[in-house]
C-alpha cells in the first residue's frame, strides 16, 4: 500500500499501520506492539518514567516520490485525501479529550478561510512597510494597538509585533531587559516557565532563581534576599502573570516596592509573561492590575491560549525607548530590525484581529467569568470525590493529583509535574465535558487506590497540608 507508516515490522503489523493514524499506532505501542522503540531515553521524574526522544519514525507518513503515472491513475491523490480524511477525525477526537494545556479551542474562523491562498509574510517592524506587499501589518497594528490601550501605553509610547508564541515574546522581553541593562542579572521563579531559562543560557546572562510559595507565587522575602547579595548589578526580573503549572500570580506591586526599597530605583527591568493570564487578569473583578502605568519594560501574552487563534502566535507590547535604543536598519528589508524572528506570518494578525472584533473588552470579560466559575466547579467535584485538588484565587488552572494511570493521562493529554497534574479550564471546556473527565477518573481511580492495601498519594508538598486528602493529612 502507497505511504505505509512504520519500518520494520511484520507484514501483518505492517498493513494494519497503514490503516492507523499517528495516535492509534502510539496507542498499540503502549499495549505491546513494538514497545522497546518507544523508550529511547526513559528518565524519571517524581517516581514516574519519563518517556523522552520517542521514534517518532515509527509513526509518521513517509512522504514518496509520485509514480510516473499517478496523475493518471489519481491513485496518489485519493491515498492523500484518505490520510487527511482519517487524520481529520483523529483531530475531532483529541479535541474533545483535551484538557490539559491551556488553548481555547471554541473558535470559528470560517470567514478567513479565503484568505489562505496568500503568502502573507510581516517580516521587518510592523510600523515601517518593507517592499514585501503581501503582508498584513494593517491589521497586526490595529492588535496592537487594542492591547497597549488594554495594558494602558499610549500609541506614540509603545512599540510591539505579533510573535510565533509566548515564547518568543519572553525571548524578546528578556532581550529588551539585556539591551537596557547589559550588566544586568535575571530573576525568575523557579516556577517560570522554561523559556525564560532558555532565554537566560542563551543570552549568557548570570540568572538568579527565586523560591516559590506553595501556590507557585514568587517568594517575596526570598527574592529581596537575592536581591541584597548582588547589589551592585542592576536587576532583570520576569514576573509571572500565572504560572504554567498552577496559574499562580506574582505579586507584582510587591516586586516593585521591594526593588525600589532595595536601592534599584531605575536600575531594574521587568517583563511580565503573561501566556496565559496575561488576557484574563484585566476581566477579572479586583485582580491587581498589569499596566505600564507602573515601571514596567514589557508584557507578552500567547495568541492561541485564552483568545483562541488556530495557530501558535502571541503578543508583545514594549515602551518605544527601549526599542529605540537596540534596534537596527536593514537595507534589504527597508525596514527596521528589532523583532527576534525574520519572515513573520501574517496569518495570525488576521486571526486575533478578527477574534477582538468579534468578542471586545465584554465577550472576554464573559468568557473569563465562565472559565472561573467552571473551574470552581471542577475543584469542587475533585475534593468531593476525595480527590486532592487546588486552584489559585485569580486563575483558572485546577491541579490535582497525577493520575496513576498513562493511559488516562493521554486519554484527556492531561500536562503532569512530578505528583501533580492539572486541568486548564478554557472557554472550550464546558461542565458537561468536566463531568464526563471526573467521572471517568472516579472510575478508574476506585481501580488504583483500596484505602489500606493502597492508598491514594500524598501530595501535601504541592498543594499543602491543608487541602491534601491523602489518608494521613484527612486525619
Ligand atoms: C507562563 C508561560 N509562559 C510562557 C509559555 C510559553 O508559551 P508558548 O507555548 O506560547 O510558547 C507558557 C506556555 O504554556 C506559559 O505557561
């Protein structure tokens, strides 16, 4: 059969692959099926097995050159449409079994399908057109603009792009900071997320890490003790606004008085990452508020998570003085350099653009308050069940204990750390779909735990003594 997936295996095995798509294939290795090619790298992590640096080429579609006469036969493009059928399926299913990582998958952008047929590239500075003309800077630069007045910088004040993710947002903050303060060291939570270390080593900047409370939030008194020790170096420092584990906030005004308390008065940074939360903190009633009214150097927020674009994509907002400062001319572009990739797509503007014109300041405001409520709803049934299970006050991350189970964790693509895993409620997620997850997991779970022979986990050290159920902490 043209484009047989798999190498290797027996005939037998060999056709029955074909028929299955990447996900189906994972699934059979797990029950047996070529089991010593999936654990190349196995390391452990809170007891459990880690599966790293997976054959990815046991299941994937190998790409054939066309026979002379498939033009003819149409052969080719039928085996095609039939991969693309079937993998289309696979993608309903996931998307209704998804819960672990926070992207909003309630969208339709049926109206931009047209739009596809275009190499549309934003490459260069979206406020100076380069000589490309297939671009959409029009409406990256209306995007921009809602989210400087959102996070309350004036046009002439701002500078700002579309990114590819959050990542590359807090790649390019982290660079802002570098460039303003080049002596500078970097601060971050140990509960960052692991783009801003990346940043860090890649940047070769001296990076402090800074202890966590229990709720993932930085450790104040932690931080400023750090902060003492190296006194003579300005400070770089990324303010999480939620963290991707447990959604937890960094107490930004607290951050900075202890800055300007410390003798850094204008010797300091800050970046603020909000991928997720980034877009509900401001919809949410009496949460602190991120604004550049306060001294801060930048903010960036992923596109594809809350707002709900198809593809990765965030947004990066900066004061125009720092870019000013670091930026440089290209000739072959005629426009300016200072975004951290080149060729930019110019998809992703139309997409957000069309999202904030169809929801506004009001839709997320909605949307921000289903999620909240729904993922108290979710905690609630936890701890009914006996399951433990935090959520932070200002967030929508619910984390509970990692299911004992791999199968259930890939079953709902569950994103786990160590004892714990969560659920990130979006708009997407909806009370029926969190019913069925509890059920399920109540179900299976009366499989994997017997109150004495086999009690459930503790995990007290994650969440904390008091909202762990385990049998020692229930006492
Ligand atoms: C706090 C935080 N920062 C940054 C990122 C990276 O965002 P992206 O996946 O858009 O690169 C994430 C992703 O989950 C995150 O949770």
């Amino acid at each position: 059969m043209v484009g047989s997936v798999g190498n290797g295996c027996s005939v037998v095995l060999e056709e029955k692959r074909a028929e299955l798509l990447p996900e189906e294939l994972d699934h059979h290795q797990h029950e047996g099926v070529a089991n010593g090619k999936l654990v190349a790298n196995g390391v452990t992590n809170g007891g459990k097995k880690m599966v790293l640096g997976r054959n990815m080429h046991t299941m994937c579609f190998a790409v054939k050159e066309p026979e002379s006469d498939d033009e003819f036969t149409g052969e080719r493009e039928a085996f095609m449409a039939s991969v693309l059928a079937k993998y289309r399926k696979t993608l309903v299913e996931r998307t209704n079994h998804h819960l672990g990582y926070p992207y909003n998958m309630d969208f339709d952008y049926e109206a931009l399908s047209q739009l596809q047929y275009f190499c549309i590239n934003n490459l260069g500075d979206p406020f100076i057109e380069s000589n490309y003309g297939v671009h959409s800077r029009q409406f990256e630069v209306g995007v921009l603009d809602w989210f400087a007045r959102l996070w309350e910088l004036e046009k002439h004040e701002y500078w700002g792009y579309i990114t590819n993710c959050g990542t590359e947002g807090n790649l390019h903050g982290i660079l802002v900071g570098r460039e303003t303060f080049p002596e500078g060291i970097l601060y971050a939570s140990t509960e960052s997320h692991y783009s801003v270390f990346k940043a860090a080593r890649m940047y070769r900047m001296q990076c402090v890490k800074v202890d966590t409370l229990i709720s993932g939030e930085i450790d104040c008194r932690d931080f400023q003790a750090k902060l003492l020790q190296n006194k003579d170096k300005p400070a770089i420092l990324n303010v999480n606004i939620g963290t991707t584990v447990k959604g937890a906030v960094d107490d930004l005004d607290l951050l900075i008085q202890i800055l300007e308390e410390s003798g850094f008065k204008d010797r300091f940074y800050i970046h603020c990452d909000g991928a997720l939360f980034g877009l509900m903190m401001p919809f949410v009633k009496r949460a602190p508020k991120v604004t550049f009214k306060k001294p801060i150097g930048s903010v960036s927020v992923s596109g594809h998570k809350f707002v709900g674009c198809p593809m990765p994509c965030g947004v990066q907002i900066t004061r125009l003085s720092h870019i000013n400062a670091f930026s440089s001319n290209v000739e072959y572009l005629a426009s300016r350099d200072a975004t951290i990739m080149g060729s930019r797509n110019g998809h992703a503007p139309l997409f957000l653009w069309y999202t904030l014109n169809t929801k506004g300041y009001r839709g997320f405001q909605k949307q921000v308050q289903k999620c909240l409520r729904n993922a108290h709803y979710l905690k609630d049934r936890l701890i009914a069940a006996g399951i433990s299970a935090m959520l932070n006050q200002l967030s929508s991350t619910v984390v509970f204990e990692r299911p004992k189970d791999d199968e259930f964790v890939r079953r709902w693509q569950l994103a786990c750390e160590g004892n714990i895993a969560h659920v990130v409620v979006m708009p997407s997620v909806s009370i029926e779909k969190l019913d069925e997850f509890v059920d399920e997991l109540v179900e299976k779970r009366s499989n994997w735990y017997h109150e004495l022979m086999n009690p459930s986990p503790c995990i007290a050290a994650d969440i904390g003594q008091d909202k762990c159920l385990c049998a020692l902490h229930m006492k």
